[in-house]
C-alpha cells in the first residue's frame, strides 16, 4: 500500500464530495523530506496551505510561527473535538489552543513470523518480555531455523523504537523541562541491551528492518502498525505473520506514540483558512479515518471510527489490526527530547548507530548525545519561553 496513493484517494474523495473546494495534493516521501521541503517552501514564500507533519517535525514549524492555531476554525466547521482520542488530539495542543489534528497515527508493534514460530515450538504469540524472548524465544529459533531471529533497524525511525525500549528500562531520553537524562544508569542500561544483542548473536543491526522481514531475513522486528499493510502484502503467499504489544523490560512496559497530524500554515486568506480546515474535517472524519486505516494499518484517530460496526467487523477478521488499537491506552507521550528539539531524532538516531554498528560503549556514546542535545535545546527553551508555552 503505497501511503501517497491512499492519501490521493483521500483527497479525490474529498474534492468529489463537494463543488465549493479543490485540494491538490502533493506527495514528498518521507516526513525528514516533507520538513525538509515545507521549510524551503516557507524561505521562497511558496508554501502550501496545509502539511501533514510529523511527531519530530510539527514542532519547529510552532515555534517559527508557520502554523496557525485551529480553535475558531475547528468551531466554525463544526468539528467534534471531543471524538479524537484524547491523547493524541492532547499533543498538539500549546499554551491551550490546538495546532494540528492528528492524522495517521502509529505506535510500534512486534512484529513475528508466525511460520518460523511454528518451526521452532514456539506459542503463537509475541514474547511478554525481553527476558523471555533472548532466554527462550531465541535460542529455539537460532536452532530451528537460518535467519536473523531478529534485527534492529540502525537507520529510519530508530530512536522511536528506541524511546519504548529506554522506558522499558526505566530510563527516558530527557524530561519534560530538556534535562538531558539519556547518559544516566538506567538510559546506558538499554543502551548495553541493544549493543549486548548484536554481540550475544541473538539480533543483527540493518538499514532496513521491513525488507528483512518480507524477505524471511528475519524473524522478528520492532517497527510501526502504519506498516502493516506493505508488510502484510508482500508477506502474502509466503508466510503468515504475527503481532503484538512491545517486550515488557526490568522496568515493565513502554511504548510511544507516533505518526503525524495535519496542520494549516500561518497567514491565508479567510476563505482559504476555512477550505483548508474542510479538508482537514473531512481526512479525519470517522468515516475516511476506518477506511484509511484498513489500507495502511494506522490506527484511526476518531472514537467512532474505533468503535464503528464497519472497524470492529474488520479487525475481528484481521486481528493484526487490533494490535496497536488494543496497545494504545497503554502507550505514553514521548519525551521532549526526541519530539521538540529540532534534530534530536537524527541526534539520538547517530548515537544508537554507533552502539549496533561500531559497538561503542554506550555510556560514552549517552554523555556525548546528552550534551549535544543540551546544546541544541537552548533555542527552543527561548522560544518556548517567549510564547508562553
């Protein structure tokens, strides 16, 4: 499922359902290169009239005052607020006004090849906890079948994945205020697990974690629900797979929310403001929002999409689907250091490369990235300051 082409189709429909409004939809591939592509779009004065931005991203568009607050025009179009989940409507609200609607939201989910299960005696389940995936999970795997038994991505959405993990630990990244936390006991800690997993043999670090896993490369991945439907698809003819909530650690569980929301950039016109938040009440409504998430695995962003006869027939015969809407209530804000420092998921994403790849300790690894991204918080202490936020 290519998410461009589901997006197009979201957009088709949407402009086939009224004359009033023309949206022209543009797909620029991942979310560093939408950022990436929005901000030189805002510098030549050609920027879009909305964007769909990124639990990374959104953030730095606030603070440089690229976005607009949403209450009047969500009122006006008569948008039902308290239907979005409330933690992931909550997280784009600042100083009390909203700045975004959530979109395609995700969380990470373990992902395992049930065949290879079957091959190796073992349950049809995820493990509960790390403990029981290297003391027992693994070993029947490496003895019973070739690949990786599992593979931790050492590129892409890494410190996401991470972020579950540190929690799982007992560690964080930083807390709310960007006290840098990553280099204490408990963060080195789940650092030590990942470098200790390459070493002990059990796990390998790739680039690219899915294709691993559609290519039977690998048994098992960390990686996001708005994955499952490329991965179920090429998996189709060739195995069955599997899902689940995240290990539990020393520390229990914990797992992030992510994903991306759509927001209306600062200074249109009236009547385009309004078109625009047309546009974004009908992409989360809870009709397109069953629909999208049964072509992408995202989860739906509205309660009555969740509840809806159409979802809940739907992931009664694919339940791979009702993973991550089952995990979510569990699942937690992340924290600041990964969500609102401008270049702190490629920070966190470099250090964690230089613990699988170069196997460095990562207690020196954790003090560099801590200060580095002490650093590069500054700024955006000021801004928030001078904002009110």
């Amino acid at each position: 499922a290519n998410l461009g082409k589901v997006q197009e189709e979201v957009v088709k429909q949407f402009n086939d359902s009224q004359k009033a409004v023309t949206v022209e939809h543009q797909f620029q591939g991942s979310y560093e290169e939408l950022a990436n592509k929005l901000t030189a779009a805002l510098q030549a004065k050609q920027a879009p009239d909305m964007a769909v931005l990124s639990d990374v991203w959104w953030y730095k568009f606030y603070l440089n005052k690229a976005i607009q607050p949403m209450d009047d025009l969500m009122k006006a179009e008569k948008v039902d607020t308290k239907d979005y989940v409330d933690s992931l409507f909550n997280e784009y609200v600042q100083a009390g006004k909203s700045y975004a609607l959530p979109f395609a939201r995700s969380t990470p989910l373990f992902y395992y090849n049930k065949d290879a299960y079957k091959k190796a005696g073992l349950p049809d389940r995820a493990p509960k906890t790390w403990d029981e995936f290297v003391k027992d999970f693994a070993p029947k795997l490496k003895g019973a079948i070739d690949p990786k038994q599992f593979v931790f991505a050492n590129g892409g959405y890494s410190a996401w994945i991470f972020q579950g993990v540190i929690w799982q630990f007992g560690g964080a990244y930083s807390d709310k205020d960007f006290k840098m936390t990553i280099g204490e006991p408990k963060g080195v800690q789940a650092g030590e697990f990942y470098r200790d997993s390459i070493k002990a043999g059990w796990s390998q670090s790739v680039k690219n974690d899915t294709d691993e896993f559609k290519q039977m490369n690998a048994v098992n991945i960390i990686n996001s629900t708005g994955s499952l439907v490329g991965i179920l698809d090429a998996a189709k003819g060739k195995f069955e797979v599997g899902t689940g909530f995240l290990p539990e650690g020393p520390a229990g569980f914990g797992c992030p929310t992510g994903g991306a929301g759509v927001a209306i950039l600062s200074g249109l016109a009236k009547e385009k403001q309004a078109a625009s938040m047309q546009y974004i009440a009908f992409a989360t409504s809870p009709k397109v929002q069953a629909s999208w998430s049964q072509q992408t695995g995202y989860m739906p962003v509205r309660k009555t999409a969740i509840d809806s006869k159409e979802m809940q027939d739907f992931v009664k015969t694919n339940p791979n689907f009702k993973t991550a809407l089952d995990q979510l209530p569990k699942t937690k804000f992340q924290d600041s250091a990964r969500v609102f420092v401008p270049n702190g998921d490629q920070i966190l994403a470099k250090g964690l490369e230089r613990i699988l790849v170069n196997q460095e300790a990562p207690s020196t690894v954790f003090k560099e990235v801590a200060e580095t991204l002490t650093k590069e918080a500054e700024p955006v202490i000021k801004a928030r300051k001078a904002l009110g936020a």
